[in-house]
C-alpha cells in the first residue's frame, strides 16, 4: 500500500511539474507576440509597459497566495479517488 502511495504521488509530481512547464513555455511564447502588439495598438513605448508589467509582478509576489493548494492536500485528495 505504501508503494502504490508513494507513485501515485511520484506521478502526480511528475504532472504538476511536466504542467508548469508546459505553460512556462506557453507564457513565453505569447508573451512575445502580445508585447508587441499591446504596445502597437495603445501607442505607448516598451520601457512604459515592461514598468508596468514590474509594478504588477511586485504586487501580485507581495500578496497572500492562499488558493494553491500544498503537495500534501493533492496525494490525500489524489488517493481518495482511486
């Protein structure tokens, strides 16, 4: 029993990890094309919008992040379901 936990958790962490990645990787790519043409259509300078883009970082990084679930809450729901 303790095997068949300890995969199901090495599976999911596999998958959480492959998932942020994968949008890691989605973000980057659209982040490209959508700073170019924001700053296009709203006719302001790269400089204005990437202080902009820093102000929004510092302030979402300083708030509460009580949404994301731990590690430990996802195995326990992860094995009440199979």
């Amino acid at each position: 029993m303790l095997r068949s936990n300890s995969h199901n958790f090495e599976r999911i962490s596999t998958l959480y990890g492959s998932m942020a990645l994968f949008l890691t990787v989605v973000h980057n790519v659209f982040l490209l094309y959508y700073v170019e043409m924001f700053v296009t259509v709203y006719k302001i300078d790269k400089t204005s919008f990437w202080i902009g883009e820093i102000a929004f970082l510092v302030w979402n990084s300083t708030m509460p992040q009580t949404t994301a679930p731990s590690p430990r809450t996802v195995f326990l729901v992860s094995n009440y379901f199979h």
